[in-house]
C-alpha cells in the first residue's frame, strides 16, 4: 500500500478500471516499484516510485498517469534494496542521471492550444498540442490520438518548415522520427498500432524530397496494409525546405499526383 503522507511530489496512479494486468508496466519500471497483484498493476510504495514516469509508454491501455500527491520521498537506497530482494541486483542510476528509459520526456500530456490563428503583426502562438512527440515514446492508447488527423514528419522536414506550427501543426496529433537513424521497422509496427487502436480520420506524411526520406513514407503504406485499413496516406515532400508537391496512395496501390506545387506559406493550407 503507498503511503499517503509527505510532501507535494509527482508519483505513479494506476486506474484499476482500465488495467488490465499485462506486467508491461512493471517490467519497464527500473525502480520495481510497480508489481501485479491479484492480477492489476499496483504501486508498492511511494518511496519506491521516483515520479518520473518512465512506466507511462509501456502501458497499452492508457491506465497509469502522473499525480501530483503528499507522497513519502522517493529513496534510491530502498529501490536498490528491493531490486536486490526480487534478485534484479542494483540496476537504480545515480539520481543526477537521467537515462533514456526514465527521462521525463516521455511523459505523455495534452496541451492547450489556441483556437484562433495570429492575426497580421501578431507573434505566432504554438500549435503542438500533446506531448511526447517522438513516434518511439508515443502510447498508441494515447487519448489525443482517437480519431485525429495525424501528421507524420521527418525530423528535417519538420525544421525546413519556416510555418510548422500555423500550417502543418494545427489541429494535428503529430510524431516525428527519422528514417534513416531510428529502427523503421519498429516505428512500422508502432504506426500500425496507432492506426488500428487510435482509428484517426487522416495520415498526413511530411517528408523531406531525398532518398533516406522515403523511408517513412514506406512505413506508412506498411503499417496501413498490415492493419487491412482503408486508410489514406497523404504525402507532402518538400524541396530545399521552400516548396512542396502532394502525392497520395490508396490501400488498392494507385498513386495520384497533384497537379499543383504548393509553397510553404501561411496562407496555403494542405
């Protein structure tokens, strides 16, 4: 049972509701501070749990989330303690560290965006409305994923856009990764979740116009037959980070190609 007295902190919830007990979560946890018991994740014990939320990705059902309680103090010694008692050894990094599989970046948050566009003169206001953006650490159960247009984008497209926010992210869920330094088969399998839990209404690839690119474009037509959906990815490639062209791909294999080019300003919406 966490104990419930202590300072303000960030810790692990668990919806007991929505678990399902596949041990995803406590298998992901590096401090052992999530265990199944009589069949649903439960957190042991505060001191256990660091609130850095690395356990959040791995859960497909969307059930553990980050609350701000009084919460006992998170000690590595007692984490080390019973990672040694459940035969782990001490795998607990030095708390000045934040390894990939702890960072707090992998947080998942949905935030709050404007409605309105910047009018004339105005500084332009982000469009990103959830968090994290990284297909990788992306929860395919994510809420701001249900029924979304999705913008898929290379990470050089996505900085060659001078109106990323204005014209590609607004009213987008969207993830980012790149083709050619991530594992594009796992970002394959990880889309075709996405497609088949989330159910979006668009897919939207931004890509930049060189070979290594294609490679997510190639992992969206994947993950769309292997889901057996009907699907239909949309393409803009883009050309010295100024002007780009529209292709599209039905699930039945015919391409079309615009017949127009499209300049990258925030006037000309996709």
């Amino acid at each position: 049972m966490a104990a419930s007295s202590g300072r303000m902190r960030d810790v692990v919830e668990i919806d007991p509701d929505l678990c399902d007990g596949c041990g995803q979560c406590a298998s992901a946890c590096a401090e052992g501070a999530i265990a199944i018991i009589d069949g649903k994740a439960t957190l042991v014990s505060d001191v256990y749990c660091d609130g850095l939320g690395a356990c959040l990705g791995h859960c497909p059902r969307g059930a553990i989330s980050i609350v701000r309680r009084p919460a006992a103090e998170f000690s590595a010694d007692a984490a080390n303690a019973r990672l040694a008692a459940l035969g782990h050894g001490n795998h607990h990094p030095p708390q000045h560290q934040c390894p990939q599989h702890q960072c707090p970046g992998t947080m998942h948050r949905q935030l709050v965006r404007l409605a309105e566009a910047p009018k004339s003169g105005e500084v332009p206001t982000s469009q990103l409305g959830h968090w994290p953006l990284q297909l990788a650490l992306v929860n395919p159960a994510a809420p701001w994923l249900a029924g979304a247009d999705i913008l898929l984008t290379s990470q050089c497209a996505a900085a060659a856009a001078p109106d990323l926010h204005q014209r590609w992210l607004r009213g987008r869920a969207v993830l980012l990764a790149c083709p050619k330094l991530d594992d594009i088969d796992a970002h394959t399998e990880k889309l075709a979740e996405i497609i088949s839990v989330a159910q979006p209404r668009s897919l939207t690839v931004l890509r930049m116009e060189v070979p290594c690119c294609g490679g997510l474009v190639a992992a969206a037509h994947r993950a769309v037959e292997l889901v057996g959906s009907d699907l239909e990815v949309i393409v803009f490639s883009a050309r010295k980070g100024r002007r780009s062209k529209c292709s599209r791909r039905r699930r039945r294999g015919a391409w079309r190609r615009c017949l127009r080019w499209q300049s990258w300003s925030r006037t000309s919406m996709p």
